[in-house]
C-alpha cells in the first residue's frame, strides 16, 4: 500500500474539492486530444516532463492505496483509499463541463476514491492546514501527482485529526459582498448538490454589455445555474436583471442556465413579484438570514 498525493487545482478550478469529494473521486487533466496519450510519444514538447511525469504516477496507482488532497498553503483535504481507475484516453469523463470555450471540458482522468470520515474535520466545508512537522518536502509538492515518503499515513492521520489543525476553506470572509461570497464559498447550503461553476467567473462574470453577475454555479445535473444576490426585498426589476443575464449567458457562452434570485427580504413576497417571477424563463426565488455565533477561546 502506497500513499499518493494529488494537487486539488481550486485556484484555476474553483469548487472542484467540493466535486471531488461529492463524486468520490480525484482527477487531472492531460487530454489526449492535447497531445497527452497514456502510452506512447508525447507530441506536446513544453510538457513533455510533466506529463511523462504525471502519468507514470497514474500508472502505478493500485486499489488499496491512499490518496491525499493537496490545496494551496500546506492544506489538505480528505483522506481516500482507492477503489479504481478510469484513466485510458477512451474513460474521459471531465469534472469541468464542457462550454463553447471548453469544448472537451477538463479533469477528465478520474481515480475513484472512499473517503475516509473518521479523519479530519466532521464538516466538509473545513480543510486541515498542516503543522510544520507534517507537511510535504517541495519535491512532493511541485508535481500534480507524488508518492509521498516523507510522512507516514499514521501520522498524517494524527494532525488531521487533531482540530487545532482546522480551519475553514473560506478563511477570509469578505464583508463586502459576504452574500455572494458565502453562496460561492458554499453553494450546497443554498441547495444540496450545488458547486462551484470551474470555468466560468465564480462571482461577478463581466458580461459584453458590461454587466456583472454575482455567482455561477453548476447543479447535481450539471446545469448551470446564475444566482443573483439582494440585500433586500426582491423586486420585479431585479428579477428582469437576473433573465438578463441569463439571456447574456446563453448568447455569448453557449449556455442555457437556471437563475435563482437570493434575497434578504420578507419570506412573503408581492403578488408581482411572483407574476414576474413565473413568467419563462422561470426565476426561483430564496430567501437567506444571516446568523453570526461567537464563542470563547480557552
């Protein structure tokens, strides 16, 4: 049993430690339509190395061993034992939906995983930041995909499981626009199944008329779904803003979307609203309230 470590590219890719861990699987990228065959010459010579490297790696991944998720900053996510592959060039199955831009999508090698529950933080929504003593050497780092030897599984699972190690993945909460930023950050508590959109601007998408959306996100299907942030009572000018870019979307990416119009108002909402509100294409209406606890520190 080998223990393995895979880079998490949430900073190209927002949301996709949350896919990952909602499909139980890890993945990279490397089409082979790119130039990226599993076996054979390598016709893209910039990353010829990388990914001689990353696929030598993928190839020795066996069932049985452990895969740790790596973010940015010495953090890591959850621990996995795998249970498959689905890496020939014919299994392509990407994580990042195809667009107009992407027309092969992205992350499309999967390593099936189990996650292992019993460490780490309960919540999903939290990530441990490793303490200096366990952290990866850059060598383990650098490469998208590594055998880790520098650590040993027991002790990894020693300083994820001890929670001072915890920490949010959002650590910064921009006061701002701390609605959208949640709904980004957290898109599954609006809705179960909701991640991140990876390809498009997780929040504020300029559009050609330059206009701004506040959050892109994708459903449990895949589809694609706008939601528009109020800090009041919605309105029926708001829910024509939000079909706006809905249509924007459409036109200019070649996506069809849902919207969902999140608001800081009353529950109970203005007969013209509704009527607007049911009028194709339809705009869910939510409403959120905000909740600050605060405890004490030892």
């Amino acid at each position: 049993m080998k223990l393995w470590k895979i880079n998490c590219m949430e900073d190209t890719f927002p949301g996709m430690w949350q896919r990952w861990f909602r499909s139980q699987c890890v993945a990279v990228g490397w089409h082979s339509a790119w130039g990226f065959p599993l076996t054979g010459p390598i016709s893209d010579e910039k990353h010829r190395w990388a990914w001689s490297r990353a696929r030598s790696s993928l190839q020795k991944i066996q069932v049985g061993d452990h895969i740790i998720v790596s973010l940015r900053g010495h953090r890591v996510g959850r621990l996995g034992e795998v249970t498959g592959k689905a890496i020939e060039d014919g299994d392509w199955n990407p994580l990042v939906p195809r667009t107009k831009d992407e027309p092969d999508g992205e992350m499309g090698r999967r390593i099936f995983v189990r996650w292992d529950l019993t460490t780490g933080p309960d919540n999903r929504d939290e990530i441990v930041l490793l303490p200096e003593r366990t952290r990866f050497t850059n060598g383990e780092l650098r490469p998208t995909i590594a055998e880790i030897g520098s650590q040993s599984l027991e002790d990894l699972k020693t300083a994820m499981n001890d929670e001072t190690n915890w920490e949010s993945l959002f650590a910064r909460f921009d006061y701002e626009k701390a609605l959208s930023g949640y709904i980004a950050t957290y898109p599954h508590h609006l809705e179960d199944g909701l991640t991140v959109h990876p390809t498009l601007k997780v929040r504020e998408l300029t559009f050609r008329d330059r206009t701004r959306s506040d959050v892109i996100l994708l459903d449990r299907n895949d589809n694609t779904v706008v939601v528009e942030c109020k800090q009041g009572q919605p309105s029926v000018p708001a829910i024509h803003q939000l079909r706006r870019y809905l249509a924007h979307l459409k036109k200019e990416k070649g996506v069809v979307a849902r919207g969902i119009l999140v608001h800081g108002g009353s529950k109970k909402l203005h007969d013209d609203v509704v009527k607007a509100a049911d009028t194709s294409p339809r705009v869910e209406i939510v409403q959120h309230r905000l909740a600050v606890d605060f405890s004490r520190c030892n």
